[in-house]
C-alpha cells in the first residue's frame, strides 16, 4: 500500500432516503481523484427497523435490498441492485470497497419462543440474579420476505446466548439463554460488566457450530455476489475472538484474497486490551486506533495547555503501526452520537496532518469533513441540539499532499509542548516529493528544520495556504518554517 486513504463513506444522520450507494457511485471519480483508494461503506444488510436501519441492527444478512421486509424493500442506503453498481463503478474507478459486518447480534425476530434464562445484573453478567426459569424471547428468525431463497436457515435460542426482554411480562432486563451449546456467556477479552459478550438485541452464540457454518456460507455469499475487497467488523469487543479468525480464514483461503480487515475494538483508554485482542487473533486483524482519536479530542478541549509532543503516547500507530487504522471521527464519535467523543473543529486540520502525513498508521477520514452535515437530535444530555457541521477547509489539500509529497525519510522536531515540525525528505519515485509540516496549538511561531542538501537553495511554499510568502532553504539544508496559532503549515517544493 502506498500512502493508501481510506474515507468512511456515510455518517449517523445521513438521510434514510435510499440515496447512499447511488451517491457514491456518483461520487466514485472524484474521491479517486481527491486521493481515496478505499471506502468503508456501511451494513448492506436489513435491519430491523427496515428503511431507516442503520444497518446496525442486523435483522436479514441476506437482504440486501431486494426483499419486503420490516416495511421496505430498499435499506436506508438503497436496493441491491444499487449497492451492487456502486461497488462495480467505485472499483472501476480504482477504489477499494471494505463492506461493514455486523454479527454480534440481531433483532426484529418473526416469532416468540419459549426460552430457558437466567436473569444477570446489568453492572456484573456473570452475577445471576434469578434461578433458570421460562420466558417468552424473540429469537426466531424465519424471514418469510425472503421465503428461504439464499439460505433455508432458520434461527432460533440455540443460535443465541442473551436477549434483553421478556414478552410474557413486557419486562427488560438481561436475560442468558440456555441452550444445547452452553449455560452462559461466552468468554470475551472485555472484562467490563463483568463479561460483556452480550451488548444488544439477541445476542450470537458462536458456540454453536451451526451458527458458524451459516456465517460462513454467507460470507462466501456475499462475496460473490457484491465482491467487497475487505471488511471492516462491528463491535468485535462483544464477540470471541476466534469467531473472526476462523471466518476470515475461510474466505481468506477459499477465495486466495487479503481482504483487508479492520475491527471496531473501541477502547480509547485501554490499549492493553487491544494489544491482547490483537495478539488474541494472531494479528489477522487491524483495529481503529481509539486511543489516538481519545488523545485528539483531548488536544482539542485542553487547546494550549496540552503537549502536542505527547499526541501520539499509549497510542496503536505507536505500538502496532502496521495494524493501526487512523482517524479523527466516525459515527459514533460525532456529536448527539453513543460514544460522543467530538474532536473540536480548530484542531480537525492538526489532527488530519497528523495521521494523513506520517509514514505510520493508515488513515481513515470521516464522510461530514468532506461533505459538512446538519441534524437535529436529542443529545446524551436529553435535549434536543442542532448540529451544523461544517465541510473541513484544507482536508483536500492534506490529501493532495499524502499522495503527492509525503514520502521518504520522517524526522521528528518534537521540540515544544506547543509547537511540534516532521520533515518527509521525499524519494525518488515521486517527483518534487518531500514536505515540512508545522503545528502550532500556541501562538504563531517557527521551527527550524533541516530539509536535506537537495533542497538548497529550493523555493518552498506552505501548501496549506496560511502564508503568501515564499522561503527559500539555505545552503546547508536548513529552513525556518513558520506556522499561524492553532493552526498547520505545510512547506514543500513550488513547482
Ligand atoms: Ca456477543
């Protein structure tokens, strides 16, 4: 990969009009262009709440937009036959499609059963409140839209290990279901809760070899029928690990494909725990890097008072670089969002030269930077707010710059708590390669960096646009580069 790019291509409050893959597929030229070479498209798949699913609540994995289900053929984002176009027409354009998978759970089951559970304390899982005793769970799925074309699979209690509500009560509480497979939960690596492999809904039981050989007969489905070049998997800390390794490595070997993998393990002020779920599933498995995106929305909020030198501590791109996928936002961060974690609009450009112009990590951008968004939602505060977002001034500069010029060598002038400079010396295969790039969360200031003997006497211009003037690099290499308050500067060659 070189200096790939890779755009997650929707955000939580885009419309529910059926408009999204048409919108990429006409969009598809233009990121490629921008300097895209992969998208994050969201679940394809029904969700329970039909027309208006995220996608999130997986109710019909094949159903695609093709079947009246949940009130609508079409999902939130379109009809198969959409999807499957803007796939093709991204592709042809030259980028890749990474498809969102989401196997944890599912709701919006067509019948009731009689199940056997064991209440648990919401605070600890592994504390059963109740002795086994019989509930009415919503827990099998028999998709009379689909009427058994795909699959004839049928899933009921033995496919699930919690569900969160009783129908013969109308009472909400988490209940563990007992089946064949096993009494209790499955063990995750995430201890919170107590064990929290039971997150939503009806919750998978991958114990279950049934389930798995499903899953798998699924995946080689939708590959063939969307041919997605990679995935990006959803909420993988309420999961066994080595459900993944076992279904990665079926289509990895049957089909002799990378398909390149990211997981959401979204643990901002844990990385200990993602090094374990790393290592868990034999480095198969790239992860957002959630305690670097923690580090920007800190940086933002502390503004000055915060040490730019330490922005990449206890980090992924620090520690695992080769596994670590980059961001500023996603939609659960943005604002009114579960996981509201907003990284201030000033700092946005710092935050994106920081994952868009070093030589680690690969770095994803968030859909309202390059498009703005407005919504009104109710917020983790229950008011109702009005969000305007903003598109991101200088985010398709920092993307001409990473594919153009940030190249070669990185040295680091991590000099103040303020104010921090890289030089990327540039290499041979990229014309005019190699750039200087200066932050500043303090005042407006300057760092002296040495640029390499090629440049001497090289006329260099901040890319960025903050300053008209030109500077010329000295003979022995050096420069002073300046940069605005709060702001980024990035000087490289004028050609
Ligand atoms: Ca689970």
């Amino acid at each position: 990969m070189e200096n790939f790019t890779m755009l997650q291509f929707f955000e939580w409050y885009y419309p529910e009009d059926g408009s999204l893959w048409n919108h990429y597929a006409a969009e598809a030229q233009r990121l490629k262009s921008l300097g895209f070479d992969a998208v994050w498209l969201p679940p394809a798949h029904k969700g329970m709440e039909g027309g208006s699913a995220s996608g999130y609540d997986s109710y019909d994995l094949y159903d695609l937009g093709e079947f009246d289900q949940k009130g609508s053929v079409r999902t939130k984002y379109g009809t198969k036959d959409e999807l499957i176009a803007a796939i093709k027409a991204g592709q042809q354009a030259g980028l890749q499609v990474y498809s969102d998978i989401v196997l944890n759970h599912m709701g919006g089951a067509d019948e009731k059963e009689v199940v056997t559970v064991r209440e648990v304390t919401p605070e600890n899982r592994n504390e059963f409140v109740s002795e086994p005793r019989e509930i009415e769970a919503y827990t099998r799925f028999t998709f009379p839209g689909r009427g058994g074309k795909y699959s004839q699979f049928i899933w009921d209690h033995q496919c699930f290990s919690g569900v969160d509500y009783n129908a013969a009560t109308q009472e909400t509480a988490i209940y563990s279901i007992q089946n064949e497979y096993g009494d209790g939960w499955q063990d995750v690596l995430d201890l919170e809760n107590g064990n929290f492999d039971y997150l939503m809904l009806s919750d998978i039981d991958f114990r279950n070899p049934h389930v798995r050989e499903e899953l798998k007969r699924w995946g080689e489905w939708y590959y063939e029928t969307v041919g997605m070049d990679g995935f990006r998997l959803d909420a993988i800390k309420h999961m066994d690990p080595q459900f993944f390794v076992e279904w990665l490595d079926h289509l990895r070997n049957k089909y002799n494909r990378e398909f390149y993998t990211v997981g959401e393990y979204w643990a901002p002020y844990d990385l200990p725990a993602m090094h374990e779920y790393i290592e868990a599933t034999g480095h198969r498995i790239s992860l957002f890097d959630a305690p670097l995106q923690a580090n920007f929305f800190r940086a933002s909020k502390e503004s000055s008072s915060f040490d730019l030198r330490a922005v990449f501590e206890d980090t992924l791109v620090q520690t695992h670089p080769g596994l670590a996928v980059t961001l500023v936002e996603n939609h659960d961060t943005q604002p009114l969002q579960s996981l509201e974690q907003t990284v201030e609009h000033w700092f946005r450009p710092l935050a994106y030269a920081l994952i868009l112009l070093r030589e680690s990590g690969y770095p994803c951008v968030f859909y309202t930077d390059l498009y703005g968004s407005k919504y009104a939602d109710k917020g983790n505060d229950g008011e109702l707010h009005d969000v305007t977002l903003e598109k991101l001034e200088g985010l398709e500069a920092l993307l001409h710059i990473r594919k153009n010029m940030a190249y070669g060598q990185q040295t680091d002038y991590f000099k103040t708590q303020e104010s921090i400079g890289w030089v990327r010396a540039g290499d041979e295969e990229h014309e005019n390669s190699g750039c200087a790039v200066v932050l500043s969360i303090g005042g407006e200031t300057a760092r002296a960096m040495q640029l390499g003997e090629k440049h001497a006497g090289k006329t260099f211009v901040d890319y960025m646009g903050h300053f008209d003037h030109e500077i010329v690099i000295q003979e022995d290499g050096w420069a002073e580069l300046p940069v605005k308050g709060g702001s980024v500067s990035v000087w490289a060659l004028k050609v």
